[in-house]
C-alpha cells in the first residue's frame, strides 16, 4: 500500500477504496498535497491554506497528528480582517483550549510552517483591479504592447477584441540599444560605444540613457497618483543596464514597486516580456498588499515560522519572493497538484480532467502522468512569458453576477466575491450562478455550514434569492412584451400576422437560462485541452 493509499485509508476505513470525499476536492488536494511532501513538524501545528475569492479552506494537522478541516468565508471585513489568519486562529484556539483573542496577533510559538495558494493576483487580473500602472519603454515604440503581435485566436472573426492594456500611461525612454551586426547595410549611426550582454552578444550603444528627462518624467507620473512602473527597454535581455538605471531613479524618487522585464524574464522578444513586466508591475503591489495584512496577524511577523506560497508553475517559493507574474496560477496550481497525487493511477494511466469552479472563476487542467507545463500563456487577454502549468481560466464561477442586457442572458466577470456575496448569503449581495443554482433546488441549504449573514451564524437565504429573482423575472418578461408588442406592429404593417411565440418566462425558466450560459462558458476550456489535442473526452476522468 502506497503512502497516499494508506493515508486515505486512514482518513476514512470504512471506504474500500480509502477515498474521501472531502479530500478529492481540488482545494483539499491542494492542502494534501503539501501534507504528503511536507516534513512534519513535531509538536506543532502544520497549516496548508487555499485562499480563494469566495472561500478559504484551511487543512490542519494537529500535534498528535490528526488532521482538522475548515472553510470560511475569503472577506468577512464585520467580523474578522484576514480569513487565513482567522482560520488558523479558530483552530488553535479550539483545540488547545487558549484563547487568541481576534485582535491581537497570534501566537506563532505552536505552528511549524504554513502552506499557501492563493487567487489574489487571478482575480485582480481577470477583474481589472490591480495597481495604477505606468510603462516605460524605448522611444519610438509607446505603442507596441497595444499593437501586440496581431495574433489573430479566432481568424475568421470580422471583429477582433483587442484587450486592455494593464497599465495607464506610457513614459518614453530616449535610448537606444542594437544588435552588432557587421554585414548589416542599413544606414547606421555611430555608436558611442559597444558593450557585451550577457548571452555573449556585442551591442552598439546608439543613444546614451537621458536619465534627467526620465526624473522629470517619473515625477509628473508620480504626481498623478502613480506608483508603480514597469520598464521595458529593447535588448535588455541581455544588456540590463539601461534597465537598470532607470529602476534605481524610480525607487530614489519614492516609487513603490518598479518591475524591470531584465529581472521578471529576461528572454527574447520584446512583447511577451513587456506584456509580463506590466503584469507583475500591476498585480505584485496588490499581493504584498495582502502579505502585509496576512503577516500582520501574528507575533513578530512570522520571522520563525516556514511559510511557502504556491506558484503558477507548482512549486512552492518563501513569501518573500512571491511576485505578480509568478502567482496569477497560485491557486488553480496547488489544485492540479492535489489531484495529480490523489486521482490519478500508475496502474490505469487513465488521463484525469481537473475541474475547479471557485466563486470568481473556473480552472481546467490535464494531467495525464506528468505535469503539462507552458512557457507562454495568455490568462484573461494577457500574454504571460513565464512558466506555468497549462490551466485554462474563465471568469465564471459561482459567484459571477447575472446581468440581462439588451436581451441576453449574461454571466460574469464581474463577481459578487466573498463580500458582500451572493444574494443567498445574506449580505445585501446580488444575484449570482449560485443563487440560481439554489433557485433550482440544485444547492440545499441544510447540507451548507450556517456562516452566513452579519453575525456568521445564519444558513442560506432562500427567500433572499427568489425575491432578487422575481423581480429579474418581471423585467425580462416587460421586455419580452414590448419586443413582441414592436414585432407586431412591424408586420401589421405589411399585412402579415406573427403568433405570440415569446411567453412570459417562470423563474426557474430565468434561473435556468442563466446556468446554460454559465455552463456554456465553462465548457469552453474543457474543449481547449481536449478535443483540440484529438483526446476523447469520454475516455477520461473527471475530478470535480
């Protein structure tokens, strides 16, 4: 019997198979997986944490080892600041029988390491809202990550979506550095100077560094209320110093983070370097925003305790390093890694889909023996040059609002997150694919942890939901009424008469069509790793 074998076993004998539930979960994978590959710490206690939009999930393993799951709520501002801080908090407190009062720090002299995956940097790139960003680039190319690389996903399209660029202005940087090539004809300028980079290639040095037109620059930006910058400058891949110099300016001048594309990937090909520079510039600020809160939460600043954060690409990095462009996947990756370890047979070798619906979004993924890694990825519109694992992400989950506009159905991205919530929970939220799930009878509050409301102590809201969606309901079917009334009087015109074919629409008919579209949505990944490859879906096994 393997070590995962027998630890399943343990954790439930009455299953022939030593499955649990709880535990083939993707967010109680990823909290296995580090329990499994992690060293015990004796006499202490062990946490691996998925903090997700919506909820939180905290996996313990106790001193005497036994294990302690909890789930709550991601953002709860009434009632405590941090939910991974509450979680571990809740849990020493009840079984050592101490009190950790809720505002002042915990006590970190009884827990041996921490484990973390975490969709911060996920949700505020697929929702817009990470830091005010501006970009410097090598003059004469302001443009370029607008312009992009005119890659055409859907090529018959007649209209192509260009997405938003992650940062707000753009500083041109008066520079200018080339390649070396002695069989070039073009008109050339003398160079100051050539220099080495550091793959071994000669540079010609056309135009010096103009750092004082840069101060200037740096300080009407800051002015602006800016104060984060990412900096792309042509060729600094290999020859960094331009880079280099302008980063120590913005830091001198009181920036708060400044991401050079030299040190988050040095490769080739400007645009996938910009386009990751601007995302770890972006969303960096927002996850040491959420680091400084988290380590806040306890004595001394978690100095003693060893505290690992899951990257995009599935291994495990110290708090310290834990940057935008490397955590957009933190969380969907601990996912992949769980059920890798807890689903998938060396003796079948039936590949196995990982299906993640969180509250802000939905994570696909394919493991079929080994890890399937990429170096280029796009996640939610932006081109990432890093490695990671191949996820697939859309901005539909549980928690994804539901709008009717210009009469459509339409779900997301815009999310309802942990608060106030969906409607259900009690919180003055809006409706949600939850609430409509729960609307069907799909969701049966009896089944839910009573957590919800202002003092965390109320189930789900079943009226709450059917009063939101009465009153959708009544503005679809006005619509439905006056577009029937409109095509009516089109064809009275000309004589021709239209059956009433658009019926006032129930409730459960709303809720449904919301789910189909929100169905829809994340059906489209699954396809993405599988038919398009030529896999046989059917074939395969899903893990949910």
């Amino acid at each position: 019997m393997s070590d995962q074998q027998a630890y399943l076993k343990h954790r439930d004998p009455s299953s022939s198979d030593g499955t649990d539930i709880a535990l083939r979960t993707l967010r109680s994978a990823a909290a296995l997986y580090s329990f499994l590959t992690m060293a015990e710490t004796k006499g202490k206690f062990d946490f691996a944490i998925d903090r997700g939009g919506t909820f939180t999930d905290v996996f313990a393993r106790l001193p005497d080892g036994r294990e302690r799951v909890l789930k709550l709520l991601s953002k709860d501002p009434q009632n405590y600041k941090d939910a991974p801080t509450e979680g571990i908090r809740r849990v020493l407190g009840e079984e050592t029988g101490q009190l950790f009062p809720r505002d002042q720090p915990v006590d970190t002299s009884l827990i041996g390491w921490i484990r973390m995956g975490t969709t911060v940097a996920t949700n505020a790139l697929l929702e817009r809202e990470g830091e005010r960003t501006a970009l410097l680039v090598t003059k004469g190319f302001k443009d370029l990550l607008h312009i992009g690389t005119q890659a055409r996903p859907k090529l018959f399209d007649l209209e192509v979506a260009i997405p938003d660029v992650l940062y707000e202005e753009v500083i041109e940087v008066d520079e200018r550095v080339v390649l070396c090539q002695e069989d070039c004809q073009l008109p050339r300028k003398d160079p100051k100077r050539i220099v080495t980079g550091s793959t071994g290639d000669s540079l010609e040095v056309w135009r010096e560094l103009d750092l004082e037109q840069v101060e200037k620059d740096l300080r009407r930006v800051l002015s602006r209320g800016i104060s984060t910058v990412a900096v792309l400058l042509l060729h600094s891949y290999t020859w960094s110093d331009h880079e280099k110099a302008v980063g120590s300016l913005a830091r001198r001048l009181g920036f708060t983070q400044v991401s050079l594309s030299s040190e988050v990937m040095p490769m080739v090909r400007a645009v996938p370097r910009g386009y990751t520079v601007c995302a770890d510039a972006y969303l960096t600020p927002k996850i040491h925003q959420y680091l400084k809160g988290f380590i806040a939460g306890f004595e001394g600043g978690l100095k003693d305790v060893d505290v690992l954060f899951m990257q995009s690409d599935g291994g495990l990095t110290p708090m310290e390093q834990f940057c935008g462009s490397r955590a957009i996947l933190s969380g969907p990756a601990g996912g992949v890694v769980g059920y890798a370890i807890t689903s998938y047979s060396q003796m079948e070798k039936r590949p196995v889909i990982g299906f993640d619906m969180g509250g802000t979004s939905t994570d696909v993924s394919r493991y079929a023996g080994q890890y399937e890694h990429v170096f280029e990825a796009t996640t939610a519109g932006v081109t990432l040059q890093a490695p990671q694992l191949d996820i697939n992400t859309v901005a539909a989950g549980g928690g994804s609002r539901l709008f009717f506009r210009s009469g459509m159905f339409v779900v997301g991205p815009e999310s309802a997150g942990a608060h106030p919530g969906p409607a259900c929970y009690r919180k003055g939220g809006p409706l949600t694919v939850t609430d409509a799930n729960l609307a069907l009878g799909r969701l049966l509050p009896s089944f839910f942890p009573k957590i919800f409301g202002p003092a965390e102590n109320e189930p789900l809201s079943l009226e709450e939901t059917m009063k939101h969606f009465h009153r959708l309901t009544e503005e679809i079917n006005i619509f439905l009424s006056a577009s029937q009334v409109a095509a009516n009087g089109s064809n009275k015109s000309q004589n021709n008469t239209v059956p009433n074919s658009q019926s006032k629409m129930s409730v459960e008919e709303v809720a449904m069509g919301f789910i189909r579209v929100a169905n829809e949505a994340m059906c489209r990944p699954i396809r993405a790793l599988t038919q398009v490859f030529y896999y046989k879906t059917l074939q395969e096994f899903f893990d949910l």
